[in-house]
C-alpha cells in the first residue's frame, strides 16, 4: 500500500497519550499508531469476497483442504468465491460445484495465466479488499488474528503460511497493481519480492 509522508500538529499531551499507546499495543512508532487509530475510526469495508487459487499437478489431493477453508470463511460473511483454476483444476472445479452448501455463491475463471496472472485477469471484479486463499497443504485458520494483523499494521497482505508463500490472506487490491499481464505464480514470482512490511506482513 502506498503511504505519503505528511507533516501534522498535534497537542503535547495527546502525543504523550500516543506513545504510550504505542508500547501498549506493540505498535511500532508514532506514525503507525497514528494510521492504526485513524484507520479503526473509519468506517470499515466489507469483507465478503474470496479468491480460491486452484491448480498444479496433483490439486484434487488439496480438495479437502481448501473446502474446510471455504466453508469457514462462510460462516465468517464470505459469501462470494472467485475460482481461479487452470489446466489441472477441472477436477476441483467440478468437486466445489457439488458442494450445495456453495450454491449460488462460486464463480469460476479459466486462466492460463498461472494464478499470478489469472488474478490479473479478473482485476476488475475484484473489490478494494478480498480474501486470498492460495493452499495445497492443511491449514487451521486463525480468522480472528488475520484481521486483527490486517487492520494493524495496514498492509497491502496479511497472511497466514500454510507452505512455501502460500496460505490464506487479506489482501487490498492495490497489491493486485503490482501483477504484469503475462504468466506469473503468486507464491514463486510475486509474494516473494514483498518485503517492505508496508507490503506484506506474516502472521507469527
């Protein structure tokens, strides 16, 4: 997420007050606790959009995986599910169309872009934040934390691993901008040149 250096004045005591808050939430400095604050004053977006990533050799053994995902991400408010699937994922696809607890809620995208580029693709059905879930290994989903680290440190990603740059996280669409239109694997050619935590921030 892109952030602009301002100058502000601000009474004494209240910039006492900040600091404390400052090693009271673990926050980093004045002007992250400033943002933080600010940012929970707002009125919030909604959050009910999820982009599944779906492929690669061998995907229907992570079926089961990224169905237990799916179904707790609906019973958090995420009732929309772009599938991004290519050449491997039509078996997947046909699995997620079978799940009745899904009806009227799955979109699917064909791309032979990789899910870099098959995000690209459907840049302009994305809102402003949406839910990333790219996975092939179990995952127990800490909801509750993935926000809590999203709204706190306002990355553009917030993410919880699950193997090598893949997990589920909450994403802003900003980070969708920094995609080429061509090929592209998010966890090979994307995630790993994040490493501003203004970018992207791990959950511990």
């Amino acid at each position: 997420m892109a952030h602009e250096r301002i100058t502000i004045t601000m009474d004494k005591h209240l910039l006492g007050q900040i600091d404390i808050l400052v090693k009271k939430n673990g926050l980093r400095n004045r002007s992250n606790a400033i943002n933080y604050f600010v940012k929970s004053a707002l009125p919030q977006t909604e959050l009910n959009f999820a982009v599944v990533c779906v492929g690669g050799r061998g995907v229907e053994k992570s079926s089961g995986y990224i169905i237990k995902v799916m179904k707790c991400l609906l019973v958090e408010g995420i009732d929309q599910f772009m599938i991004i699937y290519g050449h491997y994922g039509q078996s997947i696809k046909s699995i997620l169309e079978a799940q009745h607890q899904f009806e009227d809620k799955l979109q699917f995208s064909f791309t032979d872009l990789g899910s870099g580029g098959g995000l690209k693709q459907i840049y302009d059905q994305l809102p402003n934040q949406f839910v990333l879930v790219n996975i092939q290994e179990k995952i127990d989903l800490n909801w509750d934390n993935l926000q809590k680290y999203h709204q706190k440190y306002a990355a553009a990603v917030t993410m919880q691993i699950s193997g090598h740059y893949r997990g589920v996280a909450i994403v802003n669409k900003t980070f969708v901008d920094q995609i080429a239109n061509q090929f592209s694997i998010i966890e090979d050619d994307i995630l790993p040149k994040l490493t501003s935590e203004t970018d992207i921030i791990y959950l511990p």
